[in-house]
C-alpha cells in the first residue's frame, strides 16, 4: 500500500515510545552509577596509595614548617575520623580525609605498641621519631616508614 507522498505505509512501525526510552535510560544511569561507585577508580589498592600519597605529602610539608619556623610540629591521624591533620603553632592547620575503608594502625619500632590514633612530633631541627604507619583497606596493607634522622618518608605496598 502507498500514500500519496510515494513512502510505504505499515501500521507497525512507529518507533520508540517515551515510555520505553526512559525506561532504557533509567536502567542505563542505574548501572553507571554501580560502576562508579565499585568499578575500578574505587580499588582497594588506590584507596591506600591515596591515602599513604597524603600522609607523605603532609608530613613532608610538616617538616618543612618545622626547619623553616625552628618550632615543633604535629603529625595526628585519626583512623576513627579518617583524618591526618598538621598542627603547628606558626601555621593554620593542614588536614586530609582519608578514604572510608582505610583503617590506621601505628606500629612503633621500639615497644610494638599499636594504636588507631597516634601523633608524630617533627621538632624544630627536623628530626622525628621513628615511626611505622600501617594502613590497611580489605586485603591489602601498605606501609609507611619515617627516619628519624633524615626525615625520609617511604611507602610500599606489603603482600
């Protein structure tokens, strides 16, 4: 059958209706979201390399504070609060949240003492004492070491 404009006609193709297309796009921003929030931007792995990335980060500008103003400065973590935070009586404070599976466990060279919340004091000459940070997120644990002496910060990832 023909219409006058020279198209064929059948009563069944009509398309897609408004229904169907927000039905379709419903369920595809459903699985983006899952992705986002569980796909590979969200590993274990980068979690703790994020979080060791902002301990060294922060206390390599605590030190710094510390040798430039000649007073001691403080290192907090928090793994209640999922926070580390800078502290110096010269400077406002410096702080970063760390990712919410991250637990802090703070190993101490000389008494094996573990605690989830811990201080590091950087004094005014740069030296520190000698710490060993353990974070862990699901099966994975990286550590992170503090020379006293030189204040070199080191993180690697323990299997």
């Amino acid at each position: 059958m023909r219409k006058a404009s020279g198209r064929s006609f059948c009563e069944h193709e009509r398309g897609f209706t408004l229904l169907e297309i927000l039905i379709v796009l419903f369920i595809l921003g459903l699985t983006t979201l899952l992705l986002v929030q569980r796909g590979p931007f969200r590993s274990p792995h980068a979690d703790l390399a994020a979080a060791a990335g902002s301990f060294v980060r922060l206390a390599r500008a605590g030190r710094e504070i510390a040798l430039s103003s000649g007073r001691p400065v403080h290192i907090r973590m928090s793994g209640e609060q999922h926070r580390i935070e800078v502290s110096s009586p010269v400077m406002a404070m410096l702080h970063d949240r760390l990712p919410a599976c991250i637990r802090v466990v703070e190993v101490t060279v000389r008494d094996g003492e573990a605690s989830p919340d811990f201080l590091i004091q950087l004094d005014g000459n740069g030296l520190a004492d000698k710490r060993l940070v353990r974070l862990l997120c699901e099966n994975s644990q990286m550590v992170v070491s503090l020379d006293p002496l030189t204040g070199r910060l080191e993180a690697h990832e323990v299997r």
